[in-house]
C-alpha cells in the first residue's frame, strides 16, 4: 500500500502555496443540502476559481503549457513514482488528502485502456476515491492522461447510493445496480478481481452506448472496501448547466464534475454559495446528468 499520509505530509512541509492551501481548507464554510433524497455538500472554495472557470477549449489549451508535465511542475512538487504514473499532491485541494496521479506521458485524457490501473490504485490507497474527469466534463488538462484521488469518507454519493439503488445483472463476478428515481443517474459495477477489469471495460461500453456517449463524457469514482472494488459510472448529458454562461443573479458558477456528482459541489464565489437551493441542484443535475 502506498502511504498517502507521511507523502502529503513530506509535501506540504516543503510547499507554502500547497501547505496554506490544505489549512484553508480546514476552515473553509461548508453547508448542506438534500434534493430529492439526495445530499449534497456545498463548499466555499474560492482558490478554486481556476478550476471552475477553466477555459478548456482546444485553442485554449494549445496556448498554455501543460501543467502536469514534469518539466513545467513547480520545483516545489514531489512525487511518488508509481508504475508508468507521478503521484502528486494537489496544491489547489477540495479534499483534505487529495492527490493527482498523472501519467509521465503527454497524452490525451481517456481511461478506457487504463481502467485496471484505476483499480490498482484504489486497492493501493483504499482510504481514498480515485475518479477520473472525462475530457469534456471536468478534467481541468484534457491533452494530459490522469487520475484524481480524494479521502474516501467525504463523498455524500456513497451512503446516498447505498440506500436508493437496485442490483439490474450479476454474471462473471460482476454485479451492476443502478440509481433508483429520476435524479442524477448513477450506475456501479462491482467486482472482487482486478482480472475482471475487460468485464468492467465491456459493461462501461455498454452504458456509453446506450447513452449515445464516448469516453470524453462521463465521470468514473472508484473505491476499494473490504475486497470489492466499487465503480460508480457516471454519463453525463452536457458538461456546464446553463447557470454558468448565464449573467447576472441568474448566474451560479458550478462546473460539475467528478466531485460534484459526488455530492461536493465546489463554489468559488460566495455569492453562490450563499443562494444555491434545492431546486438550483435539481435543475442543475437534470441538465448535466441523465
Ligand atoms: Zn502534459
């Protein structure tokens, strides 16, 4: 097992951007919302802002230079050398322990090749979620392959569905359920073997197939508890809802992704962290979610 804990540490001693970012977090305002059944964190995140309003066109990111590359890191960074993968401590964190694993090579973000790598991981750190942005709804470097990890008990998604899902197949050692109601469609496939991530692979085809969706759309999270490893499948209908192109006091500036399908959704400006409702969430979820 990779100790996350002693690396964050080493790393934060050693950084005063990453280190004042991770005790901001401590104190960062939180409040919570249900919608439909569903619970929500919100957070007040303002060094985030990056993040959200990240221009993510391929003119925009032809222009800049690839930040997770090693040569353009901050000399600050350290690393975990795992397989053909950097681990890294996010400077800019949503999470109290939360990490960015990104491959040493430039290339374009996808994950259906990679998918037993995404197991390995989660089985390496089992404290923590390993999720993947596709590179239209979320993922902040689309031309550089990688991976998030976030603590394992800060994701409202877990708990939620766990109480409102139905087991829909189970053959090879997989079993898939599915998110009861209307709200926020959220799949996961179960397994017990990383030899069954082909099955995986197959079964996420299936779902991007019947959603009429590649790769570069959808959100994956994995956990691994006592064995079984946990793949929520998350396909996604649009990336940004039209509150964040709107002006205004119509405009909430959400940009969902992992994290936000997850229960956290993240807002840089106090504006919208104060006045998001219920039925902000709901009319949100049912524009970027099936
Ligand atoms: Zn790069």
């Amino acid at each position: 097992m990779i100790d996350i804990d002693s690396f964050i540490d080493k790393q934060l001693h050693c950084w005063t951007l990453a280190a004042d970012n991770y005790r901001n977090l401590e104190t960062v305002r939180q409040r919570e919302i249900d919608a439909d059944g569903a619970h929500f964190v919100l957070q007040f995140n303002p060094s985030r802002i990056r993040s959200t309003a990240a221009k993510i066109s391929t003119a925009d990111i032809t222009k800049r230079p690839c930040f997770l590359c090693q040569h353009n890191r901050p000399q600050e960074q350290i690393t975990i050398d795992w397989h053909s993968y950097d681990i890294l401590v996010n400077p800019f964190p949503i999470f109290k322990k939360h990490l960015t694993i990104v491959s040493k090579t430039h290339e374009n973000q996808t994950v259906l090749n990679y998918i037993d790598d995404m197991l390995r991981l989660a089985a390496e750190m089992p404290q923590m979620a390993i999720f993947f942005n596709g590179a239209k709804c979320g993922a902040s470097a689309p031309d550089h392959r990688h991976f998030q990890a976030g603590n394992i008990d800060a994701w409202p998604l877990f708990d939620d569905f766990q109480r409102n899902s139905n087991l829909i197949s189970s053959q090879n050692g997989l079993s898939i359920y599915e998110t009861t109601g209307n709200f926020r469609k959220v799949y996961r496939i179960d397994i017990d073997n990383v030899n069954s991530a082909d099955f995986v692979r197959a079964e996420i085809l299936n779902l991007l197939e019947k959603y009429s969706r590649d790769e570069s759309m959808f959100n994956l999270i994995t956990t691994y508890i006592s064995g079984i490893y946990s793949i929520y499948v998350i396909i996604r209908k649009a990336f940004r809802p039209t509150q964040y192109s709107a002006e205004g006091d119509a405009q909430i500036l959400i940009s969902p992704a992992s994290a936000e399908v997850g229960g956290i959704l993240i807002t840089p400006r106090e504006e919208d962290f104060l006045k998001i409702s219920s039925s902000d969430i709901k009319n949100i979820f049912s524009q970027v979610c099936f």
